[in-house]
C-alpha cells in the first residue's frame, strides 16, 4: 500500500507501516531535554533534510507498538553529531494536548522521558548514516497503550534515514530504511 502527496510517504510492509513527511508534526513545550555526542559515519557528502516527521505503527498480535517523532538538522563542521532530545516530564494518563497522526489515530503530544532512551538507542543503531551536525528531536506523539521503548527505538532509527541518508522520500527508499531499521 502507498500513499504519496506531495512531500509525504506512508509504505506498509508486512505487519509495519511507516509515514514519513516534510514538516514537524506534534511539535511541544519541552520541560527538559536530554544531549548525547554520538559518533558518525561518512555521510559527509549526501544531502539532508532540515526536518521531518516519521510516524511507525507495528502490528504485534494482541499489542501494537506506536510512535510519533519529529526532528530538525543543523549541519555543521564536526566529526560527530550532537543529538538534543526535548521532552515533557511524566504525564499522568489522560491530560495533556491530543493531536490527528499521519496514520489517522489521535495521539498524545510530547515525549515522555521513559521513551528518550529508546530514541538515543535507535540513532546510535543507524551510525553510518549520522553526520556531523546537531539533531534536535522537538516534535512527538505517544500512546497511552501502544507506545514503548522499542516502538520510539525503531522511530529514531526510521527518522535518521529520512534526515541524514541523501535519499528522496519515494517507496522505495523508505522500504530500504524500514529494512535497515529493523534487521
């Protein structure tokens, strides 16, 4: 199945559907943040993207695993990239902002800080498509049942290619990151 307008992609591929898109969705009031130096590959020459959105939606029998991640990139002449991801402190179930998904679901805006670690985890995975630069994780939704650690691991890992990998946002290039990410 695939869905394309304009600068925006959804591709399913077995139990997996990925929507990538040119523009920050769920974007939020960060009450911290979290930086980590992260070692890069040789991507020096491929081109970026400023910012994206990456929304992945797993089917896993009785649980589904869920996730909503927007970043920007700043390159810069350094051999590593400086990952800063914002997020909300601990919400209770229920408050806060609800937002319309690219997959159509309402999600919670924000980023929990539980789901940071799985987002670091995810970027560094993808080292060889990291360059030099400052990635600032900024935009994000989560749900109350279906999101972990796992589900933002593998968002972050689907959201690096889409920034850093020098490809344009066609099916086929986001079959490939699918493939990259989760093997």
């Amino acid at each position: 199945m695939l869905n394309e307008l304009g600068k925006e992609c959804t591709v399913k591929s077995g139990s997996r559907r990925v929507a990538v898109c040119e523009r920050l969705v769920c974007e939020f009031q960060a009450a911290e943040s979290r930086e980590q130096t992260l070692p890069t590959g040789d991507a020096r020459d491929r081109p970026w993207r400023a910012q994206c959105s990456v929304e992945v939606f797993e089917a896993k029998g009785g649980r589904n695993a869920r996730a909503l991640l927007g970043a920007t990139f700043e390159p810069q002449p350094r051999a590593e990239l400086k990952a800063v991801i914002e997020h909300i402190r601990d919400a209770q179930p229920g408050e806060g902002r609800w937002v319309q998904s690219p997959f159509g679901r309402a999600l919670r805006c924000g980023l929990p800080s539980e789901y940071v670690s799985g987002i670091l985890e995810g970027l560094r995975k993808q080292e060889a498509v990291l360059r030099g630069g400052v990635l600032r994780v900024c935009a994000g939704g989560w749900d109350e049942v279906d999101s972990s650690h796992a589900a933002f691991r593998n968002a972050s890992g689907i959201l690096a290619w889409a920034l850093l990998g020098g490809e344009g946002l066609t099916a086929d290039a986001v079959k490939g990151w699918i493939k990259a990410v989760w093997s």
